[in-house]
C-alpha cells in the first residue's frame, strides 16, 4: 500500500517507561513483607531447616522476578524482536537457574527439599496472585494502576 509504514520488529525498539520493571518491583516489595510469616509456617512445619529452606526458596523466587524484569526491560530498548525471544528462552533460562539453585543444595544439611519446593510454588503462585488486584488492564495505565485506584492491602 503507498504511504503504509509498516512496523519492522526487528529494528523497532521501546522507549517509553518499563511496566514490567514496576510490577516486578512491587511484587518483590510484597513478597519482602511475607518473608517473615512464610518462614516461620516452614519453620513450624519442617523446624529450623525449614526455615533456612523457606528463605533460601523466597530468595529464589524474589531473584526470578528481578531477572525476568531486567532481561524484559533490557531487550525491549533493544528491539521488539529480541524482547520476544528475550520473553520465550529467558523463561526457559530462568527455569535452568532455579533447578540449578535447587540441585546445588539438595544434599546440603541444612535444607528441607519439601520446604523449598513448597516455598517456591506457593510464594510464585501467591505473589502473582496477588498482584493481579495492583495490574492495570488498560493501556491507558500499562503496569500498576495508578495509586488512587489501587485496593488496600
């Protein structure tokens, strides 16, 4: 079509503000303040080793968000194209670092593997969760909804 401009994903790149940066932030905040209470629950249930696994597990998951932020933020100023597989195979680069975390103290003599799995499972699932009552769904306001409209914690 004459005077079409089509939009070429590989060179185009973002240069507005990172959403995804904010959301991860506030999930991390969130998740500083359960720290606590969800490391006293494993250090009822699994005693002191839980406790240290359910720490360790809160570490991993608050460090996911992070990376998944940055790698995100990161390759969007870069180009769309890159963000995309940035999106696809840092989720699968992000899975091999919580094995490995994982692997590398399965055998350790302060850890309680059903702590830490359970740790990781429910702070993903839970901070996620609980975050989709702070996401805007609108374009207007991408990321967090603005602060007037956002429900007490």
């Amino acid at each position: 079509m004459p005077g079409a401009n089509p939009v070429d994903v590989v060179t185009t790149r973002f240069d507005g503000p990172a959403p995804e940066v904010a959301v991860s932030t506030d999930m991390i905040k969130r998740g500083v303040v359960v720290a606590p209470v969800l490391i006293a629950i494993c250090g009822v249930i699994w005693g002191i080793n839980g406790a240290w696994s359910g720490a360790y597990g809160i570490a991993i998951v608050l460090v996911n968000f992070a990376l998944a932020a940055a790698f995100i933020a990161t390759a969007a100023r870069i180009s769309l194209g890159l963000m995309m597989g940035v999106t696809l195979f840092g989720y699968l680069i992000r899975l091999a670092l919580i094995f490995l975390a994982v692997w590398l103290v399965k055998d350790a003599s302060w850890i309680s593997l059903p702590a830490l799995g359970s740790t990781i499972i429910v702070t993903h699932l839970g901070l996620l969760f609980w975050e989709m009552k702070y996401v805007a769904l609108s374009l207007a306001y991408p990321g967090l909804k603005p602060s007037g409209s956002q429900p007490a914690a």
